[in-house]
C-alpha cells in the first residue's frame, strides 16, 4: 500500500510538481494574509500584556500590578463575544428583520443578569443554547419597513453572577446586511 502512494508521487512528473508547489505556495500566502488580518482577542491581548507576555502588541494595556492584572483576567474571560449577525430585508414583508448570535460565558440561568434592549426597546432572547463555559443565546427584532428607521441597535448588559461588581456591555449595529457594526465591548 505505501509502495503505490510512493509510485503516484514520483510518477506526477515535473508539470505536477509544478502545480503541487503553486498551490502549496499560493495556500500558504492566503493562510498567512488572513492570519495578518485578524482582530486578536480579549485574552491575546491579556496574554501579550500580563507578567509572562511578550508585550508585542501596540494596544495591549500594562498592568500596574498583580491585582489589576487578575482583574482583567476575569473582565477578558466573561465579555460577552458575538458569534454572528444577519440583517434581512425581507421582500415580501412589510419589515425588516435584525438577528444577532451572541455567546456569553460564565452565564447561569440561576445567577446571571441580564438586560437586553434592541432600539430602547426590551426584548427577550428567542433561543438559548446551554454550554459547559456558558450560554448562546439568539436576539431577533423585527423593523416596520413604514418607519423612517432602518437599522436596529441590541445593547446587551450582562452580570455573570453577584461576584462581579460591574457590569458587561455589548453593543451591535446592524443597519445593512454588507456593513454591520459591532462596537467594543466594555464593562461598566
């Protein structure tokens, strides 16, 4: 069996050791643009600023101390992340419709707070997916085409339980399918 893969490869001749090598080359350049392109993360940047971090990214804060350092540490593992957001025009309807997939970790039904608005409006998740590190939940908010209005914003605020002092924002701005706006996370 090893003997035939050894044959197909030695027999592809210079053409397909030519084609092998373009599209190895040409993967590895992709791979690497959209590696460069990447936002990094809440906990990279922890990681990159803490006492054992490298300190290679520009806009990594310094920690003055253990303290404030373990502080981030837990405000970097509980922000809430969104997973996805989708912006429908909805022909045919006479609205428009807003949905966002947003991730909160550390989330217990029995502990956790949590207040959502979309426009100033209340609302409540329509979808809720329990995880081992926390909760998915899924925020629809639909749009009269009849308004002068057409985006929508989901302000989510959210404590992971009585421990925590201050609470996690998130803010998403969904006004057009190809553009939405997913504004940083802070807590407050």
């Amino acid at each position: 069996m090893a003997l035939t893969g050894t044959a197909v490869l030695v027999g592809i001749g210079p053409i397909g050791w030519f084609v092998l090598g373009f599209v190895l080359i040409g993967g590895s350049m992709v791979l690497s643009r959209a590696g460069d392109a990447a936002k990094d993360s809440a906990i990279e940047k922890w990681l990159d600023a803490s006492s054992f971090g490298m300190r290679e990214l520009p806009d990594a804060p310094r920690y003055a101390n253990l303290n404030e350092e373990v502080t981030a540490l837990g405000i970097a593992l509980h922000n809430p992340q969104v997973v996805e957001t989708d912006w429908s025009r909805r022909w045919g309807f006479d609205h428009y419709q807003a949905e966002a997939e947003i991730f909160l970790p550390g989330y217990d039904f029995g502990e956790s707070i949590l207040r959502i608005t979309a426009n100033g409006q209340s609302v409540a998740p329509v979808k809720r997916h329990q995880q081992d590190s926390g909760t998915t939940i899924t925020l629809r908010y639909y749009l009269s085409k009849k308004e002068d209005i057409e985006r929508v914003v989901f302000n989510v605020r959210y404590r992971p339980n009585a421990s925590f002092n201050k609470d996690f924002s998130l803010t998403i701005t969904l006004p057009e399918p190809e553009n939405p706006e997913i504004d940083e996370q802070t807590i407050s």
